[in-house]
C-alpha cells in the first residue's frame, strides 16, 4: 500500500512539473506573437505617421489676370505660339500683384518661390480648358512650393520648421494665412502625375502603371508556364533520376537571391537579345523567372492534394490522362494554383534588387503607355525618393509605401478570397 | 439475392466439419493453421475454365518491381456470371481485378505477364487502346469515388467522353436509364443537378455504378464495393448486383465471405497471390476441395 501511495506522489510531482512546463510554453508562444504584432504595429504606425501627409498639399490663392501681352501669346491654337509662351509671367505677376512693396531682386526671387515652378503650366492648361479668360482676371488656388509646404504644415502641427525658408517669406506666409489665402487641399498630384525633381509635383501614378505592366508581362508569361511545368511533372513525367534532378533545381532556383535574376536578364535578355532596358517587358520577364519556381512548387503541391480517387475514377471511366488533367485534376487544383500565382505576383510587386541590373531604377517622369516605354516601378520609386536630399520627400516615400502595402494587402486579400470561393470539397 | 435469403449463406458455413456448433465457444475449438507456405509448384483446383468465357486469363504474373504479386493465375469468367475474388489481405485479389481493365498500368513499377482475352482479343496487345477497353471493362473502386460535379454530370460524364450521345435528350435518356438500373433514380430525381458529393454513402457508391454502367459496359469490376458501407447500404448493393448479373458480366473482389456467398455464382480463393480454389460458390462454401480453402473459409486464420 506504501509502495502504491509513494508511485502516486511521484507521479503527482512529475504532473506538476509538466503543467509548469506546458504553461512556460504557452506564454513563450503569447510573447511571440505579441513581439510580431508590436513590431508591424509600429511599423505600419510609423509609415501613417510620416506619409499621411503627402495625401494633402499646400495651395495659395491669388488673382491672375491671363494678360496677352505678358505670356506673349493672343491665339490659342497656335502651338508654337503656345510653347514659347512665358507662363511663369502669369504667376510672378499675380505674386507681384498681391505683395506690391517688394524690391530688389533676392526679395523677388525670394517671392517667386512661394509657388510651384509648375504653376505656371498649370494655368496654361487651365487656359486652354477655358480659352475665353484670355485677357481677363480671376483668382486661382496655385500649387505652393514644397518648401512652402513643409513649412506649413509643420507650422499648422504647432513646431514650424523653416530650415530653407526666409524670414520674409515665413511673414508672407503668415499674411496670407490671415487672409484664408492659403491652405491645404487634397494632393491629387500624388496620384495623378510621374516623377518629378519637384517633390510637390511629384506622382506615384507613373510608378504604379509601370508596377501595373510589368506585372501583367509576369503573370502572362509565368502562369500558364509555371503549371504546365507543374502538371507534366506531376502527372505526366516518369518517375526517375532526371526528373529528381529537375525537381531539386526547381527548389533551387526559389532560393536564388533575386539580384542573381537581375544579371541573367541583363546578360541574356539585354545584352543577347536587345530587348530595351528599363521597360515593363523586360522587367516581366526577369520577375517571370524570379517568380516561376514559386507558381511551380505551389502548382504542384496543389495537383498533389487532389485525391487519387478522383484520378482512378475518370481513369476508370476511360477518360484519357489528358482529360483527367483537363477535366478533373485542374478544376480541383485550380484555387491552390491561382493562390500560388497572386503570392508569386505579390513577392514580384515588392521586388526590387533584379530591376536595378536592368536600369527600371531610372528617373522618368512620363507615365508609361505600354510595355516597351520606359518606366519604373513602386518599390523602385521608393527607393529612389529615400535617396532625394528634399525634405518633403519623406513624406512621400512614406506614402508610397503605403501605396505599395495597400495594393500588397489587396493582392493577398484575393487570394484568400479566391481560394475560399472557388475550394471545393469533396 | 435478396436480403430474406441471406441466412441461408450464413448457415452453409456453420454446416461444415470444423465450424463450431455453438457461439460461446467459437474461439477456443478453432484449430490455428500456422503454416501457410503453398510452395513454388502450385496448381489450382476446381472450375477453373468455362465453355462460354468472357474474359480468359492464363498464366498471369504481376510485379511491383521486383517483388511478385500474382504468381502464375490462370481463370476464365464466364459470359454474364457474377465470380468472387475472396482471400486474406494482401493476397492479390484486388492487383488481379485492376490487371483486367489495366488499371496497373498507372501504377508506377507494375508489370503484368501473361495472356488475358476478352473476347478472344488480346487486352495487353500494343495497339489496343486502354481508353476503348475501359469504356468496355467499367470499374467500381472500394471507397465511393464520385466526381466533385452535379448528380447529372457524374453519370453523364462516360457517355459525353466517348461520345455516345449525339443529343442533349439521348443523354438525358442515358443518364436516367442507368439511374434507374442503379436504383438510384427515385431517390434523385429532384436534385439531379445537385453535388454527387452530396449523397450518403451508399447512395454514392450507387452513383459510382450508374456512372459504370452509363458507357454499356460488357464487364463490370468491382473492388470491394461495400467495405465502406453500412449493412443496410451494403444490401441494397448486393440486390443491385443481383440485378446487374442478367446484363453484365461481374468480377468481385470482397473480403466478406458471407457477401460473396451471397452475390456470386462462381467462388475464386487467392492466396499469397496463387489461386489456390475456384468452384461454384455454394460448393467452394460447403464442400472446398482444397485444405487452405477450408481452413480459410472457417476462419482458422486470415
């Protein structure tokens, strides 16, 4: 009896040991997900912070008066005309108009700057759109200069910073702000416009349509290569050594650092057959090899969960090997597929390192209209506006970074979305 | 035969020599066999060839790599009878049955020898499509296999393949004809066009036979068609293949010796991949003619 109640202490001890042990555990698992959270909470918290405010940008009112004599131009349809005309008249003039008792030429270049350089050519479109208010006067909200900008948003946050402002120029900006000729407005710029040296003219819509194409190259060329490669290799391809060889380069192949693909595009794709650098094509097809093994190994993985019952039925049925991929084993394998693609096409979006070998890291300012115009893409334009000395570009690289994390966000959305909608039980 | 008849199975078996008298004691008074070798040199007893063969089979060897399965089978099957394929696990009687449609063909390393006929026409012969046999040897596997698609397209599904209908009307007429032969149209004949996936088991492996028997097939082989189901299922398949007997050849493999003493006419006992014993079922039941047949059929080992 001894012996039995001694047996049941130990075992009474050692159970209290392993509820310890097991209780460790779960707060070992608790403070890790709480570290992951914490660290993209304040990362996510971070980007909001510093990019919300490229999402509105600083405008100035003032009356223009679209004198002939001043642009040099007195018919509008003349495009000669029209080019030489002297649009940054129209604004200094307006400038001059509202701070009359400026004098000396540093003031005046001093009040020149309160706008966009761009500015001008914004009312000569607006002119355009409006010919009749040739030779009238109305007042126009006028994009302000990026300076300005940060100044004044700074100021409005209650810590002013005035670091290439001077001191005149931060008393016209107060003079104009008691008047309500100046305030913040939303920055469609930022979504409708290429690069530009300007940080206040500068868009992210040349960036993201060069993302757009680049990735619709990939997709075309990658999945339907990617899962032909997957179903001959998983339903049509003998088992042997030469396909365990494959097998293992395909596995290789996805844990090639990214820049290696970049050499082979520009030492294949670039210096053997000429295709132009720095355009989407190029770019698709060097992202198309980056993300192939991925779509590969997905694909199969997703043939492989299809049940070899389903297979021995149709075989049984005397479906051909052809019409049991067709029919049976794509259908099914299909969600799992699709769900492989959108992962490769997202790791594709934010890949940055193969596209500096083939010159996508570029400055371009127009907005790509098809696949061999030259253009850059998201991530690259965030790399390329970290790299710009102008202080309002921090704002900007912190909310094209969260352009690229929505699309990211989106694009993995769907394919959680697609695999749930189109998964069929069996 | 239908479920009323069954006792009487039951009761052939408890009439021969060994079987125990009563319940309580069946353990004990059951004598163990303990050797099962048959030796290299074995030949088979019985009834092992038909005046009116469907299928012939002679000398038939299958391997998976180097290690043999079946070891030189030779049997006939009789035009329209139903033939058991019984034995303990792992004795070949499934890798036999899939070699008549050569379904082994998909398995990787499977090699068949041998001389098998339907008809008198070579199923092994090089320029014999396997696609054209399947559509003549249908196939029903043990666990119910229908297709992820509506009632409608898992029958209609053999017929559209080896284009048997030319009309939408003709198929319809396909699919309902070999619903009802699998007595399986009352029960869904409103939802035709729902999952197949949807149905109970038994229902399922139903449609796995209406799906069989919708490309008119000549032989039907079945694979231990019940070993998933439950007893009230698995009679309503015993009645079906009852049916099924007077317009089709049958080969089943079961490994219930009381289904296969109910559904088949002609008994085949594999053993260690030989066949050891063919004969009509109820004297395979009640008079085996050979020791390992007995000794099996009364339980004193498998």
């Amino acid at each position: 009896m001894s012996k039995a109640t001694e047996h049941l202490s130990k075992i009474k001890h050692s159970l209290a040991r392993r509820n310890r042990a097991e209780a460790r555990f779960r707060w070992y698992g608790r403070i890790a997900i709480f570290i992951g959270l914490a660290a993209v909470a304040v990362l996510f918290g971070d980007i909001v912070n510093k990019g919300h405010g490229a999402f509105r940008t600083t405008y100035i009112n003032l009356d223009v008066s679209y004198d002939q004599d001043l642009i040099g131009v007195n018919n509008l349809a003349d495009s000669e005309q029209l080019a030489a005309g002297n649009w940054d008249a129209l604004t200094k003039s307006a400038l001059r108009t509202k701070f009359p008792n400026i004098s000396g030429r540093s003031d005046k270049r001093r009040l020149n700057n309160l706008l966009s350089n761009g500015a001008g050519f914004d009312l000569k479109d607006r002119l355009l759109e409006s010919p009749q208010l040739l030779g009238k006067t109305e007042s126009v909200w006028m994009l302000a200069d990026d300076d300005i900008d940060t100044y004044y948003k700074s100021w409005l946050a209650g810590e002013p910073y005035a670091a290439r402002l001077s001191d005149k120029q931060v008393i016209w900006i107060g003079e104009l702000h008691q008047q309500g000729l100046i305030k913040l407005q939303f920055n469609s710029n930022f979504f409708m416009r290429g690069d530009s040296r300007e940080p206040e003219q500068a868009g992210i819509l040349g960036a993201a349509i060069g993302s757009f194409l680049t990735l619709i190259v990939t997709l075309m060329l990658s999945f339907p290569i990617g899962v032909c490669a997957a179903i001959y290799l998983e339903e049509f391809a003998p088992k042997n050594r030469w396909t365990d060889f494959i097998e293992v380069n395909i596995n290789n192949l996805a844990a090639v650092p990214s820049i290696i693909f970049g050499l082979l595009g520009l030492a294949i794709f670039i210096n053997f057959f000429h295709v132009p650098r720095s355009v989407p094509l190029i770019g698709g097809l060097v992202l198309t090899l980056m993300t192939l093994p991925t779509i590969i190994i997905t694909s199969r993985a997703a043939i492989k969960s299809v049940p070899p019952s389903i297979r021995e039925a149709a075989l049984g049925m005397g479906a051909s090997r052809y019409q049991v991929v067709l029919h049976h084993v794509l259908p099914l394998a299909l969600p799992g597929m699709l769900t492989g693609a959108i992962i490769g096409m997202a790791q594709a979006l934010g890949e940055t390192a193969p596209l500096l070998m083939i010159g996508m890291v570029a400055f371009i300012v127009d907005i790509p209209s098809g696949f061999s115009d030259p253009a850059t893409v998201l991530p690259v334009q965030i790399f390329l506006w970290a790299d710009s000395p102008e202080r309002a570009f921090i704002e900007k690289t912190s909310a094209a970074i969260m352009v690229l994390l929505s699309f990211l966000i989106i694009m993995n959305t769907s394919a959680v979305w697609l695999r749930k909608r189109l998964e069929r039980r069996w | 035969m239908s479920p009323a008849e069954t006792p009487k199975a039951v009761k052939v078996v408890k009439k021969s020599k060994t079987a125990p008298k009563s319940k309580k004691a069946v353990a004990p008074k059951i004598a163990p066999v303990h050797n099962l070798d048959i030796g290299d040199h074995h030949v088979t007893v019985g009834e092992i060839f038909s005046d009116k063969p469907k299928m012939t089979m002679r000398n038939i060897n299958v391997f998976y790599a180097d290690k043999q399965a079946i070891h030189d089978v030779s049997i006939d099957i009789a035009e329209n009878e139903v033939i058991a394929m019984i034995g303990p696990s792992g004795c070949g009687k499934s890798t036999f049955l899939r070699a008549l449609n050569r379904m082994n063909d998909t398995v990787d390393g499977c090699r068949v020898e041998g001389d098998i006929r339907m008809d008198g026409e070579d199923l092994y012969a090089p320029k014999l499509d396997v696609v054209e046999l399947r559509a003549r040897v249908g196939m029903v596997f043990q666990k119910p296999n229908p297709f992820p698609k509506s009632i409608y397209d898992n029958v209609a599904y053999g017929p559209k393949i080896h284009g048997l209908a030319d009309t939408r009307v003709d198929l319809d007429e396909i699919v309902e004809n070999s619903l009802r032969k699998a007595s399986l149209w009352e029960e869904v004949k409103e939802r035709l066009h729902q999952p197949g996936t949807g149905l109970s088991g038994g229902q399922q492996q139903r449609l796995c036979i209406a799906r069989a028997i919708a490309v008119s097939p000549e032989v039907i082989l079945m694979d231990e068609p019940c070993s998933a189901l439950d007893p009230i299922a698995t009679a309503r398949i015993e009645e079906l293949i009852e049916e099924l007997s007077q317009n089709f050849t049958i080969a089943i493999v079961t490994h219930s010796m009381q289904q296969a003493a109910r559904v088949s006419h002609r008994t085949a006992y594999f053993h260690l991949g030989k066949l050891i014993e063919v004969n009509p079922t109820k004297q395979v039941f009640t008079m085996p003619e050979h020791p390992l047949t007995e000794a099996y059929i009364t339980g004193r080992f498998g």
